[in-house]
C-alpha cells in the first residue's frame, strides 16, 4: 500500500481520450482477473487470503481517499478517487458473499461510466 502510485501522474499527463481509456476500462481489469481467474482456480487460498486482501483493501481505500482530499488539480484529484473507488471494490470481493459481489460489480460499471465521462469533460 499504496500499489497505484503511478496513476495520477500517469493520468494527470494523458490526453483526455488516454485517461477515459484507462479509468473507464483498464483499471477493471485486474479485478476481472480476480473474479474470472484467481478465485476460481485457486479457491483454497483465496478463502486463506481474504483477511490480508481486505486489510490491502481497506488500506488502499483510505490511504487514495486522503490523497484526494489533498489535490487542487481536478485530474489527480479523479485518479486517487478511482483509487479509492476500487478499494472499495476489492473490499466488497473480501466480503466473500453474493451481495457485496453485486455491489462490486455494479460499482466497477458505474465508476467506469462516471469517470470516463468526468476525464472527456476536464481541461
């Protein structure tokens, strides 16, 4: 923690068609890949692995959602919100039940709506 440190630099310096691209679909992908792969293939250690994943989790969440609250500059501050918003994501999976999976996966399609239309709309 915190894994996503390139982010906002990398978002904050992209063309706005770049940022779309890359907060409205490449940052889902890892957890697509968690929920496709890694937890069906490996679900003996992913039910050993859900307390550290949530704590990871909880810690990205809170660490990215500080760092928002700290920008001036609107493209950073949408980069650590993303951030955030996908802590929050992962932490819905650690939950291990149906609900919290829905929650995540509607929340994945929501903030990949949102912000993408929040980076075509910033200077």
């Amino acid at each position: 923690m915190p894994f996503h440190t390139w982010l906002p630099e990398a978002l904050s310096e992209s063309p706005a068609a770049g940022a779309v691209d890359l907060t409205g679909l490449l940052l889902k992908t890892g957890i697509y890949g968690l929920i496709r792969f890694a937890f069906p293939l490996f679900p003996n250690a992913t039910r050993a692995a859900l307390p550290l994943l949530a704590g990871l989790a909880l810690a990205g969440l809170f660490h990215a959602a500080w760092s928002a609250y700290r920008q001036d500059d609107i493209k950073r501050l949408l980069a650590y919100s993303s951030i955030s918003h996908l802590g929050l994501v992962v932490l819905g999976l650690a939950a291990w039940n149906a609900t919290a999976w829905q929650g995540s996966i509607v929340l994945m399609v929501t903030h990949g709506i949102t912000t993408g239309a929040l980076f075509a709309w910033s200077p």
